[in-house]
C-alpha cells in the first residue's frame, strides 16, 4: 500500500494558537481529509492520544464518560462525535480546570448541528475546519486567494493547469487517500467505497438513519443538481421521499460535510432568508463518482464538467475561508431577469467580490452580464469580479471586472 504524502496543513499553526488559551480546541472536517494524521503529529507535545474509533476505548466513553475524562490530564480524543455524552463529561472537567489546551478533539461530523452539543461547551472551545488538501497545500504554497482579492491583487500563477491538466485536478477532488492512488480508475475505486462507508456507517452514528436505502439514490439524484437552483422536495419525490424527509437526509450530509448549502445574496440581509439556497457538494473528485464523469465523459460533454469545474472553485474557496485572516462567507446571486453569479464572497464589513467559473479558454462579453449586474447592485460594496477561466492570461475587463485563469487559485 502506498503511504500518501504528508502535505503541510494550512490549519496547523491556527490550532496551536488555539490551544495556547482556550481550554478545548475541535478540529472538525470530513472523514479522510487528514485529521487524524494532523492531530497525531501534536500528541507529541505532551498530550494523550485516544481514538473512539478503537472499540475498547468507545466503550468505556459510552459507558463511564466522566471517569474515562477524569483519568486524562491532557488529550487529543479522535473521532468525538462517536460518544457525544464525553462532551458534557469535557465541560465539566474544564470548569473545574481552565487551563488552556486540555482538549484537542476532532470530529468528522458537524458537532455544532448536534442539540446537545450546542450549548454544553459554548465558551470553552474554539472550533477550527479541516476540508480535504487545497491546491495550495498540495502545491506548497501559502498565499490565500480571497485575502489578496480583497487586497486588490489577483495571485501569480503557481503551477499552471489548462485542458486536460485541469480537469484532471477537478476529477481528483482533494483527499489524500484519492490524490495518492495512481490512475483515475483507482481513485474511482476509492470514492466509491468512501461515500458507501459514510452511508452505512456515519450516518447511522449521527442521525440514526435507520432505512439507509434511499439514501444513495438521493445523493445521485442531488449531484445531478450541484450548483443549480432546485426544488429540493420535487427532487425527494421522484425517490420517494417526503419533504421533511428531504431536508432531514439534506442536513445529514451536510453534517458529514458532503455537501453545504450556499444562501443567494442580497442588498437586504432579510431577503436572504427567503430565497432558495443552492447546494454544492465540497469535493469535486466525490461530484464526479456520484456522476459517472469521467476524463473521456468530460471531452464529450463539456457542460456536465462546467458544474463540477464550479464545485471545485467552491470547494478550493471553502477551504480558504477556513485559514483566511478576514472572515468571509460565500454565497451566490440569483434574480428573477436570469442574471447570476456562481459565487459571491462577503466580507464582515459586507463588501463584495464576485466570481464566475467558465470550463471555456475565451471570455465573451455576455460572460460578464451576472458580475456587472453585481457590480451595480453593490455599489461601492463591489471590491471586485473576477471570471476564472481555462486560461493563462489575467486581464482587465473594465469596471473592476478581471479575467483570470483558474490556476490563480493556487498562485502565490
């Protein structure tokens, strides 16, 4: 078997300033992203390391919750949302002892969805995203590329990727376990059985989802709708499913961080809430499986990759919001008049940068229509656009309006 290379994590250095005065720290992420192998690297520094994925130890913090934390002075506890009651057993310990650092778990499900959670450690624990490898860690590279936008700047291009380079990336998504298999159909292989575990296993740890058969019908019925405005409980008809239902399966893997949904923008933070939100999936190497796409798929059908080149950038922003030094949130744009943009990041002093995703290697003028319409809804709120295309060349289009290769996503 061979060993995946040990990327450097952005997030690393955010967790150990973390730890330094906050008693419980949470890195929370998919299953695979590297949690694990990150979090190991730290026990070294004077903290236990105990997995509730080992059989033995979840038992006994099923069991006796509040006598398995009283025996630990310092830990990392591995896969936390398998004994969710250790929580409370947590918060009770730190009230008793504050000291900072006590506490490094991880957990490949969202927590924070969870009741019970919520409120037990609110105020004593800092919670830190880990997704699966940007481009950047894979390529070494520091630079954040919403930071710059913001400042003004457009990275240089790191290692440029068009045509075929490109959507290779795209179809390979960012887990480490897929991006250290040695051919696509390999890669494909191991999709396959990740998103089957996560059904048969996680899903039933976190939801108690007890009828699991509709659920892969539904998660392929949902990847035929990434990025696109959907009739969710249409979508759930046509497997089966109630509405209520719908949004239950929704939010359960969206807790398992397969996929997130993205609220449409508007002027009036109100309207925000009534408007249908898109959903996109986090991993384009996970889209692609659920779609059947192909390298060979991808030359005949260029419009399918368009959608999973669009979960890409998501994703590849997602992850940089999550090691950004602002705070920022992404979301997209939609009107009744059919202008749109594929995603719309907001900073917390609420101004904008718009950007929209083409597979294509030329820009044409009717690219521009979702980001100008942007641009004159936000008024001095509108930093900037940027249209990332299959290119090499970052032009400007006038207005605050760039051209810019996807491949500046990972520049420096």
């Amino acid at each position: 078997m061979n060993t995946p290379i040990l990327y450097p994590r952005r997030i690393e250095p955010r967790i150990a300033e973390a730890m330094l005065d906050t008693p419980v720290v949470l890195l929370a992420g998919p299953r695979q992203a590297g949690k694990t192998t990150l979090v190991r690297q730290m026990t070294d520094k004077g903290l236990r390391y105990l997995t509730l994925d080992d059989e033995l130890t979840l038992l006994s913090a099923r069991e006796d919750p509040v006598g398995m934390i009283r025996s630990l002075d310092r830990a990392v506890i591995d896969e936390i949302q398998r004994a969710p009651q250790l929580l409370l057993a947590i918060k009770k310990s730190v009230d008793e002892d504050r000291r900072p650092g006590r506490f490094l778990l991880t957990g490949s499900a969202n927590l924070m969805a969870l009741p019970t959670v919520a409120d037990s450690l609110a105020g004593r624990m800092e919670t830190l995203s880990l997704l699966p490898l940007s481009q950047s860690e894979i390529e070494g590279h520091s630079a954040n590329w919403i930071d710059s936008v913001f400042a003004g700047r457009i990275l240089k291009l790191g290692t440029h990727a068009v045509g075929s380079d490109l959507v290779e990336r795209v179809l390979r998504g960012g887990y480490p376990e897929a991006i250290s298999r040695a051919s696509a159909k390999r890669r494909v292989a191991w999709s396959r059985q990740y998103i089957d575990a996560i059904i048969q296993r996680d899903v039933r740890d976190v939801a108690g989802i007890e009828k699991l058969d509709q659920l892969p019908r539904f998660l392929r019925a949902l990847a035929q709708t990434a990025g696109q405005m959907c009739n969710y409980t249409k979508l759930g008809g046509h497997v089966g499913l109630d509405g209520k239902t719908t949004s239950r399966y929704i939010s359960v893997f969206e807790q398992m961080y397969l996929l997130k949904r993205v609220d449409v923008w508007a002027r009036n933070r109100l309207n925000r809430v009534v408007k249908t939100p898109k959903l996109q999936f986090i991993d384009s190497g996970l889209l692609a499986t659920l779609l059947d796409l192909g390298p060979e798929e991808v030359q005949q059908d260029r419009t399918r990759f368009g959608n999973v080149l669009e979960t890409f950038v998501f994703g590849e922003l997602l992850k940089h919001t999550t090691t950004a030094d602002g705070n920022y949130r992404l979301m997209c744009y939609r009107d009744t008049d059919k202008f749109e943009v594929d995603l719309v990041i907001e900073n917390a002093a609420g101004q904008l940068v718009g950007v929209e995703v083409k597979a294509a290697a030329t820009v044409k003028e009717s690219d521009l229509r979702g980001l100008k319409k942007l641009s004159s809804l936000a008024g001095d709120q509108f930093k900037m656009g940027v249209l990332l295309y299959d290119g090499d060349e970052t032009m400007p289009l006038g207005d605050n309006i760039w051209a810019a290769p996807l491949s500046t996503l990972w520049g420096q």
